[in-house]
C-alpha cells in the first residue's frame, strides 16, 4: 500500500497544473473525494482544476469548497495530471474525457470491483468501503495537515457510501478513519443534518410516488420501480432526487434485491441494482449489461426501451436468485 501511494504522490508533486475529476451523476463520494483533493493540491501551491459533467449538484451544496467545481469546458484544455477518483468506467467521466487535451498523466484512484484500470497509474482497493477512505490514507501517508473543510468533505464520502457505517465493508479501518476526520474537525450534527434531513419537497413527492408504483417479482424477492421520462416532467425532479430511493425497497423484510429502471433521452435506460444477499453478486450482473459497481450496489446504461431492458434485466435476476434457492 505505501509503495502505491509513493506512486500517486510522485506525479502530483512534479505537477504544476492539475485535473481532478470524477464520474457523471456524482455521488457525495466522487464529490467529497474530489473537493477533498482539490483543496489539499490547492494548498500544495498547484493549479487545480476540478470538473464533473454536469457541474456542482445543489444538494450537495453544503460541502466546503463546493464553489471549486464546474463543467468542462468546450475546448481540451492543458494538464500534467488527471486525477480520476471513484470512477471505475473512462467513459462514465462523460463530457470531461473530451476537454483534457493529449499528454496528462491519468492517476485512477477508485475503490470498485469492476474498474477497468485505464489509468497510466491505477490503485483500486475493493476492500476500501469508500474511495474517500482510500484518500484518507493516502493523507495520512503522506502526513497532509487535515482541515476542517478536507476532514469534512472525506466524511461525507465515507458517510454517504457505507450508509451511515452500515453497508458491508466498514470495518475498523473505517471507524478509524471516521475517528480521525472527527478529530480533524468535523461537526458530525451538523453535517448529518445536511446529508440526510435537508431533503426539497419534490422529493419527498418522487419517494411517495416511488412507493405507489413498486412492483414485486420472483415470489416477492425482487422490488423494482420505473421511472419514465413523462414520469419525471409532470414530477419536476431533477436527477439528484434519484439518489436513495432504491434503499427504501431494498429495506422490505424479504426482498434479496431491488432495482431501479430510469428512462433516459436517446433511447437508454439507466439501471441501479442493490442487494441484500452476499450471495447475490448485482456487479457481475450488470456487467452483462456493460456495467458495473460493488458486488452489492452497481449499475448500468443499456440501450433499449424501458420494457425492454426491465424485463431482460429482470430475468437475469430472478435466474441468479433461483440459482441460490
């Protein structure tokens, strides 16, 4: 591990003009990691840059330095480095690929099963619950100062991935990460409040609508929801709101698994699939659909209409879940 970190601090300290960026449709790990490493570069003196497709979420507006990330812009601009963080797919970095002109380092620091290593330097750790853990202590190896706005940003991360330290895969090294940020300077109350009790009302309207329309398959082991593009008009949601709808149905006694089935422009389906089961692995499913993610949360782009690709999707499960029965 401190052989590898060596690797990645080598290129960023030859540095002097940085991207750091992470995947489209950002979760508060690819925005903690992001912000996090943005702010520590910054402070290293380097010119950083920090992009994501579609610039900053509003909901995740309660992050420090929330203000240093923006969308790409239309011409590829000049980099030493391109820090990838929690991005296991090059072409899940979207729109950002195209705006990074030839000759950067690519640095891939990520913490999923299924990632490509399609960087020039690659640390993937799937035993990290988060990719803000593996942040954490590549900080600590390389003796980084933690203040209150980096500790804040990687506890979001960690947070926000484990579900609240819940998910499998937190671990001591976890805690003892969450133990040194709160120590860096978290305000764990506050920073809760804003994480998980500052939800707008439109969603709460798309979480009451989710459960209305949840539809239960393979003897109920299976809960889906299905999210059309008029769905989302007459709803007024913006794709932010998504975010942990699917753990409600994944928290039904009984249910092994739950998918979510959103409807896209351009004649694609976006799929997040959850489960339950250690047995039940939904990375290596949604790898038969190009995708990929954790064993226990992953996810997909598939062409095809929203029947179509629920429908196929389905009897992927249901044919892994009577494997196991």
């Amino acid at each position: 591990m401190s052989k590898m970190f060596d690797e990645i601090l080598a290129p960023l300290d030859n540095a002097r003009r940085i991207l750091v960026a992470s995947h489209l449709r950002p979760d508060a790990d690819a925005l903690g990691s992001a912000i996090a490493c943005a702010l520590w570069l910054k402070g290293c003196g380097k010119d950083v840059v920090t992009w994501i497709e579609d610039g900053m979420p509003d909901k995740f507006r309660y992050l420090p330095g929330h203000d240093l990330v923006s969308a790409p812009p239309s011409a590829p601009e000049k980099f030493d480095v391109f820090l990838a963080l929690d991005t296991s797919v090059k072409n899940r970095l979207g729109t950002v690929v195209e705006a990074v002109a030839p000759g950067a380092i690519w640095v891939n620091v990520d913490h999923h099963v299924s990632n490509e290593l399609y960087g020039d330097i690659n640390h993937v750790d799937p035993s990290a619950p988060a990719t803000g853990q593996i942040l954490y202590e590549l900080f600590r190896h390389a003796g980084v100062g933690l203040t209150p706005a980096i500790a804040t940003n990687l506890f979001a991360a960690i947070s926000t991935d484990t579900g609240s330290f819940q998910y499998q895969g937190t671990d001591s090294r976890t805690f003892d990460a969450g133990s040194g940020l709160v120590a860096a300077g978290v305000d764990v109350a506050v920073l809760s409040r804003a994480m998980y009790e500052s939800q707008p009302k439109r969603r709460f309207d798309l979480l009451r609508f989710a459960l209305n329309k949840a539809e239960f398959h393979c003897g109920d082991r299976i809960a889906t929801f299905s999210l059309t593009l008029a769905d989302v008009a007459q709803l007024g949601v913006i794709p932010e709101d998504n975010e942990g709808i699917i753990d409600q149905l994944r928290s039904i006694d009984g249910v092994r698994a739950a998918i979510f089935f959103e409807e896209l422009p351009e004649g694609k389906v976006r799929v997040s699939a959850r489960s339950k089961d250690p047995a039940l692995d939904v990375c290596k499913i949604c790898q038969m659909f190009k995708g990929g993610g954790h064993p226990m949360a992953s996810g997909a782009r598939v062409s095809g209409t929203l029947e179509a690709v629920r429908e196929e999707f389905l009897k992927a499960v249901s044919n892994e879940i009577r494997k196991r029965d």
